[in-house]
C-alpha cells in the first residue's frame, strides 16, 4: 500500500457517509474554522477502523508522518480526527523519541482545541511517561513559546495522570500562566485543576486559593468542588 492508496481508501470509506447539513452545523460550531464532511464521530469510528487495521499493517512505520501531512492538508476536520486517532494505535513499542516531532507538528497545524487538547492529553502526556528526559525538554519548549497552543499543552498534558500527576510542576505550570487572561489558557488551567482534584480533592481549595486565581479558570477548577 502506498501513502497515496491510504489516502484514497480512507477517502472512499468516508465520503458516502457526507451529510451537508450536519455539515454546515459543525462547521458553525467549530467557529467557522473548519469545514466538514458532516460525519458523526460514532460513524467515522466505524469506518475508519478498518482503514487504521489495514495502514497498521501495509504502511511502513517511516511513511506515518507522511500520511498524517497528507490528511492534515485535506480541508474537512474529519481527516485530522481520524490522523489523531491513528496515532493512539501505534504500538507503544514503535514509538522513539523522534515522534515528539511529529506531535509538535499536529500541535501547530490547524490548532484548536478539538486537536490540542487529544494530543496533549493522550499522546504528549503518554510521551513524557515514555520518555522523560526528552518529554522534559519539549514541555519546556512548550512553557516558553509564543504559541498559545503549545502553552496549552503544557498546562494539559498531565491531564490524564491521576495519582502519578507531578503536582509541583503543574503548580508552576498554572503559576506561570496564571496572569495570562486568554480564554483557552484560562479554561486550561482550570480544566487541568479540575482533574487533578480528583485525585486530591482535600488540596483543591488551597491551591486555588495559593495561585490567587480569579474568574474563568477558578470557576472550572472548583466545578465539581
């Protein structure tokens, strides 16, 4: 199979399932960034499951930042969300410190929030897990850059670790951005808040109180608190 038959075959599962009408309402609700095929996750996930089984099978592992490039170029959001999805198949004993590139570059292509937010929380949180030094490095590199986005990731990427969540960095983490009244920055701090206190609901308060926060981001941690 060859990049441009993966791409086809996915094309063709997809395409008959094309609603105009779902179409015009996810494209409303994703701000008008992005259009659609007006495809319903439940119905992607169905077609796009055989088409990941036979990537995973006849793709080379060198041609997966290809394919992604290739379905990251197509205008309709349901390519990028299935590309996403693709990488939570790969095993993890493919990975190699190098696929941090390929997040990053997801990271910063067609950014929003239905993108970052899966990529920082499944594949960037799974990475620095994996690979700590490295991960380390790059969380960093997200900490400093201009790109809100990246920003972003650093404040979620612990998102799903529960107990094993490294509560001083995401303290300063939050610390470091605290001031910064973007929307998306502000609902992550929260969001991300939000999670952690379920692990530790007896330390919500105090730290909420410590990180001075106010509005957006102090509402969302203390949601369910």
């Amino acid at each position: 199979m060859t990049v441009d038959q993966a791409i086809n075959q996915l094309k063709e599962g997809l395409l008959p399932f094309a609603n105009p009408i779902k179409s015009a309402v996810m494209k409303r609700y994703m701000k008008n960034n992005f259009d659609f095929l007006g495809i319903q996750a439940l119905q992607r996930r169905k077609v796009q499951k055989e088409w990941m089984n036979d990537v995973n099978i006849y793709i080379s592992v060198d041609l997966r930042f290809e394919i992604i490039q290739n379905l990251w170029h197509l205008p309709e959001r349901e390519f990028q969300l299935v590309a996403i999805d693709w990488v939570g198949t790969w095993k993890k004993s493919t990975w190699t410190p190098e696929i941090i590139e390929i997040l990053e570059w997801m990271l910063l292509h067609k950014s929003w929030w239905d993108s970052v937010d899966l990529i920082a929380s499944h594949y960037v949180g799974a990475f620095l897990q994996m690979f700590p030094i490295v991960g380390s490095v790059f969380i960093d590199h997200c900490r400093e850059s201009n790109n809100l986005w990246l920003n972003r990731t650093a404040i979620l990427f612990q998102l799903k670790y529960k107990k094993d969540t490294d509560v001083a960095l995401l303290i300063a983490i939050c610390h470091q951005f605290e001031s910064n009244k973007v929307f998306f920055i502000q609902k992550a701090i929260g969001w991300a808040l939000r999670e952690f206190a379920k692990s530790y609901p007896n330390d919500i308060h105090d730290i909420v109180a410590d990180l001075q926060l106010i509005g957006l981001a102090k509402r969302e941690a203390l949601k369910h608190f």
